[in-house]
C-alpha cells in the first residue's frame, strides 16, 4: 500500500490515460520509436504556440482594462499550469510507450528463432 495513493486511484487513472494515449499512438500509425518522438517534438512545439498566444491575447487586455490584471494573470497562471502538466505526462506516457510497446517488439523481431536440439540426436 502505498501512502501517497492508499487506494491505487492515481494508478488507475494513469493507467486509464496512458491507454488512450498508446490506443491513439497505434490508430495513428506510430510504431517507431522515431515517430512517437516527433510526437513528442510536436507536442512541445504546440503547447508553447498555445501559451505564447493567450499571452498575446492577454496583453492587450491587461493594457485595455487595467482592472482585470488580476483576474488575466490568474488564469494565465491556471493555463500555464494545465499546459506544462499534462505535455509532461504526455511525454511521460509516450516515453513508456516507446519503451513497453515499441522496443518489445523490436526485439521480437530481432531475435532469431530457437534452436532446439532434437531428442534422438544426444551423443
């Protein structure tokens, strides 16, 4: 048992949200580990394009009505937050992706077949 989860509710719903990720992953036609990085790039680049553009949609508001400062860096903060957590628990799932999924089966494949000797022949 552990003390931070007592009832392994944050287990399961990491485990939830990284089979949706790894179900997406397979829809999508990722199975290299080089593809599922250039997720991860994507992802990174994407989520700093959302940021910069609520700052620049913010910054005229804050200079419009000096009042709602506030209220615009508090859900600048909110934004920035939920954006930085979940691209690094993307990242973290895509990783154990690459690492569970994609690297199994690259040694599945490498790995040449059994040699077995046959019964009859021991010397």
């Amino acid at each position: 048992m552990k003390l931070n989860d007592p009832f392994g509710r944050m287990e399961k719903r990491n485990q939830i949200a990284y089979e949706a990720i790894r179900d997406s992953m397979r829809r999508g036609g990722i199975d290299t580990p080089q593809a599922a990085r250039d997720v991860i790039s994507r992802t990174r680049k994407r989520s700093m394009t959302f940021l910069a553009t609520g700052m620049a949609i913010s910054l005229p508001l804050i200079l419009l009505v000096p009042k709602a400062i506030p209220a615009v860096i508090g859900l600048l903060l909110l934004m920035a937050v939920w954006v930085v957590t979940w691209t690094i628990k993307g990242k973290r799932y895509i990783e154990r992706y690459i690492k569970e999924d994609l690297q199994e089966d690259k040694t599945k494949q490498e790995l040449p077949p059994q040699q077995f000797p046959s019964i009859g022949n021991r010397g």
